[in-house]
C-alpha cells in the first residue's frame, strides 16, 4: 500500500485554508477556518494536526481526531499512520472508547453501527449515517451523508491541543513509575522471596474470594459488578503489551480510585513466540510486575489460573518442556525456596471470576456437571481444575471441545443471566486477530490473547456493555526504565 504524503503542520494549515476558500464556513464551530461539509466530496492532505468534527449543527456532537502516537524504544512518540476518532470529554479523563481510522480504511459515522453506539456516546441529533470519511495515501475524505443535520471539520492549532495526546501518553509514564517505584529488572534472591511471601499472604485471604467450609483455597471471585472490569487474556511473558494497558485510557486511575478491575487471565509465562520458548527470564520480570501490582492493589488486581501456571511436565511448546525449564530457572536463579513459594502460589490462585455482568477464566468451562461446592473447594476437585485450565470450544479439530450448552450451564450454576458475557483466554481462534466476539457462534462468548506481537486487546466496559478495545504494542518496558533512571520519558 503507498504511503501517505507527509507534510508539515504549517502545509497541511495552508492547504486545509486552501481547500475552504471558495465553500461555506461553518458558523457552529468556534473555531477559525472550519469548513461546513456537504454531500459532495471533500480531500484534505493526512492531518498534520488534530481535527474537530461536529456532527448535528452547533448542539450536535463533537468528536476530535488525533493521529494515533506511538513510542519507539528512545521514548519518542511517533505517528504511524493510523487516526484515533473520540469524545473529548471523556478521553483523557476515564475509561473511555475509541474509533481507529487506518489506511485503506472506509469509516461511516452514525448511529446506525451497533459497536459506535457503544464506543461514543451519540445523541439522537446524529444521524444514522452522518459522516462518511475514507484514508488513503492521498489524504483524508469526508462527505456529508445526512440530509437533515450539518457536518463541520476544523483544525485544532492551539498548542495546548495539538500536544495533548503528547503530554497524556508521557504522563502515563510517569503516573505508572510513580505507582512502581523503580525500573522493572531483576531482583535478588531475598527481594525476590520478600515480594512472593508479600503476595501469597494476600492470596490466603484474598478479597472477594467465595469460602468454603473447610479453609482450603477456593476457586471463585465473587467480584463487585460496579468496577470496569479490564479483562486481559494470556500475556505469555510480553510485558511490554502489560504496559501498554497500563498506560493506555483511564485504565491505571481505575485501578487507583477504585472504578476499575484487572483480571489477567493466567499464562502471563513462558514465551509462545517461536524461537523463544526455552526463554524464562522475561516470565520471572512478568510475575515480579503482576506481584508489584497486586501489593499495590489487593482488591483490584486479580490473576486467575491458566494451564502454564505449573511445573507440569505436560506443559510444553513446539516439543520444548516449559513447565520443568520454567521450574528450573525459578531455582537456579532464585533458590529452592523461591521455587516453592511459587508451588504456594499456584496452589492459592482463584480459577473464576464472576459478578452479575460478566464471568472470566482461562480456557472455558467445563463439559462435566458443574457444582458450586467444587467451585469453592477446587482442591478436591482435579479434574474441574484441570478443565477450567485446559478446556477448548468444540471445534472440528477439537470435538470433546465445550458448546453452548457447557456456557450456558455454566451460567446457571453461578447464578447470573443467561446473556451474562463469559470472557475466556487459553486457544487463539486465528493468527490475525487478538479478539473474538460472539466466539463460536455463542452469544456474548469472548476470547482473548494477549501476547500478539504486534496489537493488545481488553475487554472493558466504558458505559453499559462489555466491548473489545485495541492497541498497538510499544517497547515500553524500555521506555519505562528510561525514565526510571534518568526522569525523562525522552533522551
């Protein structure tokens, strides 16, 4: 695909103006040079500068248009290409949805598209197609597609606009080593023992934990419906996607007054990227982040089990043995005891999360009789253990897989409604996605995968429903150390 034509905000000021002499100024945005949109076609060059659109006249609905900026390793934000459509009132402030605009890509605004209702916030003054806007190498096109309301554009040249994705993706940075404390490298053996004990004391009563009669651990999160959930699925040691939500949306201020809930959804260990499986020093930095958070935030940051959180020795990739390697390295670079304490660990992790909007694990449920008494003292159940942990959905190279039927029982039995969305990790559907909705055919049955080199999803709730939200990865665990150690997000 050819590329686009970079000019310089000063051009592509002078060509917007260019494009406007001659057509209708839109009095309903305050703002100078604003071009009122028609039925006919209009090109401008790939925005140089954020963009404003109004849609529905001066008490429509307005939607600001960012290039998308991403960091490189030096901590440089650079645009790629892509455009970031949202509401500003909510943007920088909340968890909040989001429109991307990529190459090639055709875009109709309106209230027409299910998934836009719910991304943006539209009023009824916005039609069901509004806004058609199409990118390409020759610029951006837009054309008015209602026949009973206006469209504006406008540039935002003030520099307190034109650098505020800049500021906000720095100050996620910042906000997160201010939570942190310190770079994320490795530790010694002591700190390293002193922060699993930390965590598996948390474990043992671990809040929101379903008890049972008899003390063991438990299998269950009876979590709060109120929070945001923000649902991550198996991260397979990137942490630079784990950073990447962490510095992305209102997802880190969530987790720090309370509205929000993070539930990885186990496998945070041992690379799957081909020609990295035997490599364990990135899963012991993954864990030591997850421990640094949950310290942080007992109730608030959830890790449930995944089938490569074991030593097993049936834990394995391409034919190399993960679950002994991942045993060894724990002991040769952390002792005995540290490996032991991980054993503990395991032993304590919840395998569901549930509350009345949503229901979380990592592989699916099981296709055996589900009983509440096994959920909550699932060390005496191995085989439910060993199916929430392993389980696939029924597909034609998987037929003892789980169906609708295994999800909708699994409802049931946790007493939620018979809609509630079931979000599960464990078997990527593709290689070219990070999400699937509706997954197998099954109403408001979600997988995720969270270790795709190149995008990161989660699922979230911004207002009422639960929706995917995507994301560029970003070497962000060197960004992070940088400013760690030298207090600058930038050289």
């Amino acid at each position: 695909m050819a590329q686009p034509q970079r000019i310089s905000r000063k051009s592509f000021l002078k060509r917007f103006s260019d494009v406007v002499q001659g057509m209708d100024n839109c009095e309903d945005v305050d703002l100078r040079g604003a071009l009122r949109l028609t039925d006919e076609k209009v090109r401008i060059p790939p925005p140089a500068v954020p963009l404003q659109l109004l849609l529905g006249g001066e008490d429509g609905y307005r939607l600001h248009l960012y290039p998308e900026l991403r960091f490189d390793s030096s901590g440089e934000l650079r645009h790629a290409d892509d455009y970031l459509l949202f509401d500003p009132t909510t943007y920088f402030s909340d968890i909040s949805g989001f429109l991307r605009l990529s190459q090639g890509d055709s875009l109709t605004l309106g209230r027409h598209d299910p998934m836009q209702r719910l991304l943006l916030r539209y009023p009824k003054v916005v039609d069901e197609k509004h806004l058609r806007l199409k990118l390409s190498n020759k610029g951006l096109a837009m054309k008015r597609k209602s026949e009973r309301t206006n469209a504006c554009a406008a540039p935002l040249t003030s520099e307190d606009l034109t650098e505020r994705m800049v500021r906000w993706r720095r100050k996620k940075i910042e906000h997160l080593h201010d939570i942190l404390g310190g770079p994320l490298e490795p530790i010694a053996r002591s700190e390293a023992l002193a922060l699993i004990e930390h965590v598996i004391e948390i474990m043992v009563r671990e809040p929101y934990r379903v008890e049972n009669d008899h003390g063991r651990p438990s299998g269950l999160l009876a979590l709060p419906e109120r929070p945001h959930p923000i649902i991550i699925g198996d991260l397979h040691a990137r942490i630079d996607n784990l950073l990447v939500i962490l510095t992305q949306n209102g997802f880190l201020e969530a987790l720090e007054d309370g509205s929000g809930i993070l539930i990885i959804l186990g496998d945070a260990i041992q690379p799957d990227a081909p020609g990295t499986e035997d490599e364990m020093d990135s899963s012991m930095l993954m864990m030591d982040l997850i421990f640094r958070l949950k310290l942080k935030f007992p109730e608030r940051v959830f890790y449930l089990r995944g089938n490569h959180d074991s030593f097993s020795e049936e834990i394995s990739k391409a034919g190399i043995p993960q679950g002994l390697l991942w045993e060894q390295a724990l002991e040769d670079k952390r002792g005995r005891t540290y490996r032991d304490a991980m054993q503990q660990l395991y032993d304590h992790l919840p395998y569901v999360a549930a509350s009345a909007s949503y229901v979380a694990c990592h592989a699916g449920p099981p296709t055996r009789k589900l009983s509440w008494d096994a959920l909550t003292d699932i060390t005496q159940s191995p085989e439910l253990a060993h199916q929430l942990t392993h389980n696939r959905l029924r597909r034609p190279n998987f037929p003892s897989g789980y169906t609708a039927g295994d999800v909708g029982r699994m409802r049931k039995r946790l007493g939620v409604k018979g809609d509630t969305p079931v979000v599960v990790g464990h078997t990527p559907l593709s290689e070219d996605a990070t999400y699937w909705t509706d997954a197998g055919g099954i109403h408001n049955h979600h997988v995720l995968y969270g270790a795709d080199p190149d995008w990161v999803s989660v699922i979230t709730r911004t207002d009422k429903k639960l929706m995917p939200l995507t994301y560029p990865t970003e070497p962000l665990l060197a960004v992070y150390n940088g400013y760690a150690r030298t207090g600058q997000v930038t050289p």
